[in-house]
C-alpha cells in the first residue's frame, strides 16, 4: 500500500504502524465530522418537514367552520382536595387568556382578532358568572367537557354554544390552560322550540277536541275549550263563544 500513497505521508504512516494510537485521533476526528453532518443531515431535514406540519395545522385551525381556540393561564393552577377551588377560580376568571383563536370563533361572537384576543372568563360570562363558575368547575374536575352553554356575543346577542374542550396539564399536573371547539347552535336550538311547541299545540288541540266530542251541553263544551285554552295561547282572561 505504500506504494500508492505520495512520499511525505510514508514517514507519517510508517510511524503510526508503529504506534497505532497515533491514528485514534485522526479516526476520532473523522467519526465526529461524520456524525456531524449526519446530523446536520437529520436536523434539516426535521426543519424542512415542520414548518409543512406547521402550515398544514395551520389551514385546518383557519379553514374550520368549528370555532377553535387555545385559552392558557399566566401560571399553573393545582386543581385537586388540597385547594379552595373556589379561590382557583376567582385567580383562573381573570388570569385565563384567550391566545389563539380561528376566524369560525370570532364570527361566532361577532369579534375582531384584537377584540378577542386577551379575553378572560370573566369577560365571557359577565352576564351570569356563576353559570360560567359552575361549568369550568365541571370542566376542571373532569379534565375534558363536552357541554352546551347559553353565552352573549360581544353586542350582548344571546347564543346558544356546543363545544368540546380539554385540559392542558405541566409535568407536575397542574393546569395550564385548555384547547376549545365550538359551534353556535343558535338556530338549531330555536327550530327545536319552535317544533316543541308545534307539538304541544296538537296535543292541546286534540285534547280539547275529545273533550268536545265528549261533552252533552254547550256549557261542558266551553268548560272543556277553557280548560286547555291557556295551552294553546297563554292569557290572564278568556272568552269562549259557542254557537
């Protein structure tokens, strides 16, 4: 092999057969750059693939008709018997933050970005804190809520609200805040009242009208009219005329 390596590499190697330890270093040497650039291989190619990931998260939180967001705490809260969860929540109703949240969400509450973005629960529920208390108390003790919720729009519009939400915990399982999707199911809400009491009327109307068909004298059957008058249209006072 010598015969192929150039002349001043000859004394070098010749020691080295030598000594072999005088080689470590150079193969030492040559592991390392290896290794570093492999990693630095793997480490682009991780920074190349995030930011894909990234982007992709991204267009499904603003693309969705489902209203997402991320509310997190300035800091953790333990939420177990060792608390006055009471006082947990007093710190977490003005502490809580809305960061992050889709356009979907900020339709639902009539709301710009800057407008919601900060928003505390205090400022969702102003208009019954202890409806707003007793569902993050649920929410907390679970950890994870699916629940309906009647909340206000930033104008102060009633809506009615379906939503998931779930916990976010440090190691030490304290929370730090939660991730949300909602929808606004305002409309359904009054479809279903307005078929409930659809259904209520025909019920009341058949029963007035087997109490007719029951009744022998003119009287029993405005007898029969007034009892299930007030069903079909709620009043303090009624007349029945019958012919």
């Amino acid at each position: 092999m010598l015969g192929i390596i150039f002349p001043p590499q000859k004394s070098a190697i010749n020691q080295a057969s030598h000594n072999p330890s005088q080689l470590r270093p150079s193969l030492r040497m040559k592991h390392t750059v290896d290794a570093t650039e492999e990693s630095h291989t793997i480490t682009s190619q991780l920074d190349e693939k995030q930011p894909t990931e990234q982007a992709h998260l991204d267009l499904f939180f603003s693309q969705s008709l489902d209203g997402f967001f991320f509310m997190m705490l300035d800091r953790p809260v333990r939420w177990d018997d060792t608390v006055d969860k009471e006082k947990v929540l007093d710190y977490v109703f003005s502490h809580q933050r809305v960061t992050k949240v889709n356009d979907a969400m900020l339709a639902q509450y009539g709301a710009t970005r800057a407008q919601f973005i900060g928003l505390t629960p205090n400022d969702f529920y102003q208009h019954n804190l202890a409806h707003g208390r007793e569902v993050w108390r649920r929410f907390f003790d679970a950890g994870r809520l699916h629940v309906e919720t009647d909340e206000r729009k930033l104008d102060g519009t009633p809506i009615s609200i379906e939503g998931d939400y779930l916990c976010f915990y440090d190691a030490e399982g304290r929370i730090t805040g939660h991730f949300g999707i909602q929808r606004d199911v305002t409309e359904r809400k009054r479809a279903e009242a307005a078929l409930r009491q659809s259904n209520q009327r025909l019920k009341t109307l058949q029963e007035i009208n087997r109490a007719i068909l029951a009744a022998r004298s003119p009287a029993q059957i405005a007898q029969a009219a007034m009892r299930h008058i007030h069903e079909l249209a709620p009043c303090l006072r009624a007349n029945v005329a019958v012919f």
